[in-house]
C-alpha cells in the first residue's frame, strides 16, 4: 500500500500506563494514526533532528537516557514499532520488516523530518536501513548498534533458532511465555547487574497480555524468513557508504556474531568504530558511555561538514 493510501491523524495523549516510572521517561506521548493501529512516539526538544529505532524486544524506554541528553541540543524522536511499547498490539498486521520500515517512512513524513541522524539497534537496523536507503538525501549520519543488513543464511544457528521459533512451539514459548523479554532479554546483558527488576518490568508490562506478544514473535521468524528483505538492503548499501558512520559495539553480546562486527567493517569501510564490553544493550549497561560516543561522533562530523571561508 502507498504511503498516499495511509491516512494519518497524530494526537497527544497523556494517559501513560501506571506502571511507567515518568521519572526514567519523563517524556510527553505522541500517536501517530496508520492503517493498523496507532504508532506511538515521543519528541522532545529542538535542533537537528535524531531518530532512534529500537528492536525486540524493547521500545523507545531504551533510548531514555539518550534522549534526556540530547534534547537539550536536538529534536529527539524515538518511537515504538506497532507490537511494542504504547503502540497498538494489532493481530491483522503483517509485522513483516517493510511494513515497520513504512511505519517509519509515515513518522518520518508526518514530522516533515530532514537531515535525519538515524540511531539503530538490534532490529532497528535493517527497518531504518531500510527506510534510509530509499531516502538517503534526508540522512545526515548513521550509528549502528549491535544490528545487521544482510542475509544471515550463513549464519546456522541463527537460521535454526529462528526456524524452531516460527514453529507452534516456538509460538508457544513466545506468546505464552513471554520468551523474548522474561528469558532473552536478561541472557543479553553482560553486566547482569544493569538489568534491575524495575527496568525488567519496563521490558516486560509492554506484552502483558498473550495477545500482546505477536512483535516478537515474528521478529523471531523474520531472521530466517525474510531474507529477500535483506538482500535488497545489501543490493542498496552504495547509497550509504559516503554517509558519516559510527559503530558502536557490545562485544560481549550473546545473541548476534563477533563476525558481524567485522562485516560491518567491510561494508562501511569509513565508519567510526568503538568497541565496548558490555553484551546486547549498551544503552542500559553503560548509557553514559553511549551517549559520549554519540556525542563526541556529532561533534567531530559537524566540524568536518563546516564550510572552508
């Protein structure tokens, strides 16, 4: 469907749900109105425009710390893909990866948003990826966190794991069970201590309902299922190339690849790369670190994009 054919109504909402902690996210709810449900987002302060993505199983929560940061100097937008956070739970979306990337492209339009720094991680990247690659006139830079952009045929166990969780019993697990964010999400992290029962609580109430919990689930499937997504991003990476890159990553991370750090290398081959010790979620393991990096990578690009008098 074209982005045309999407009526988009967006409203503010502050009817947050009780058990968020509005001092950790003490930020104002956005909807957005799209086809399926209603995609919510926060935006706060002004400047240059930021965007992060979140993958699975968490939500803008993730980014917080960055946002309270950077809004002071930037227009921080970070939003939740339909199936997670406060967005709608619908059980007719597709939750294929082009539909989220179109989700993005409507925000992105919506917002009437332009030299956009996207932010990605896990998930997040192949979806602003993919938005990018057709749209790189609006991107000012990339950080890429702990993400992919290519075909993981070559990746067995990842390919297996993601067989197995498409299966009913993979359903199972995740839909029932709460798989993703009670028992991945905690394996994740590598300084164990990060992940205290108030942010886990974060991470879970999103999929309190088994109903509720189709986002992960098929973000699962989509490793294995997806794969002619993936090869179109890779098809496109030229676009990309000349773009200001920052790759930050967790090199303790139990659920993507040493090797895929080393891909990145190849396929970016400008990019800045910083490499820290903590697993999957940076952001909650070590956010001030995250958010210096970032910054000090804003810095050192708008000097090098300063007019010669």
């Amino acid at each position: 469907m074209s982005l045309k054919k999407l009526k988009c109504l967006s409203y503010m909402n502050n009817q947050q749900p009780t058990w968020l902690d509005k001092t950790a996210y003490s930020f104002t709810s956005h909807f957005l109105k799209v086809s399926q449900g209603e995609l919510h987002y926060v935006d706060e302060g002004k400047g240059e425009p930021i965007l992060f993505v979140h993958g699975t199983p968490t939500w803008s929560f993730l980014w917080r710390n960055q946002i309270k940061e950077f809004s002071t100097q930037y227009r921080c937008i970070a939003f939740d893909h339909l199936g997670f956070g406060l967005s709608t739970k619908p059980s007719d979306f597709s939750y294929s990866l082009d539909a989220h990337q179109q989700n993005l492209a409507l925000l992105v339009e919506h917002l009437q948003l332009d030299n956009v720094t996207l932010v990605m991680h896990d998930f997040g990247g192949p979806i602003g990826l993919g938005w990018a690659l057709q749209n790189p006139d609006k991107v000012a830079r990339l950080v890429i966190m702990n993400t992919w952009m290519w075909p993981l045929t070559h990746v067995k166990s990842m390919m297996q794991g993601s067989k197995f969780f498409g299966s009913s019993v993979g359903k199972f697990l995740y839909t029932t069970l709460n798989f993703s964010p009670r028992f991945l999400l905690p394996l994740a992290f590598f300084h164990k201590e990060k992940l205290t029962k108030e942010i886990h609580q974060h991470y879970l109430l999103p999929f309190a309902d088994k109903k509720e919990r189709l986002g992960p689930w098929n973000f699962a499937k989509a490793l294995a299922g997806e794969t002619t997504y993936f090869e179109e991003l890779l098809k496109l990476k030229q676009s990309l190339t000349e773009k200001p890159t920052l790759i930050l990553w967790g090199t303790k991370d139990k659920l993507i690849p040493a090797s895929f750090l080393e891909i990145w290398k190849q396929t970016l081959p400008t990019a800045h790369v910083i490499e820290m010790e903590t697993g999957h979620f940076q952001q909650e393991e070590n956010p001030e670190i995250v958010t210096r990096v970032i910054k000090e990578f804003f810095q050192d690009t708008m000097k090098t994009q300063e007019p010669v008098l």
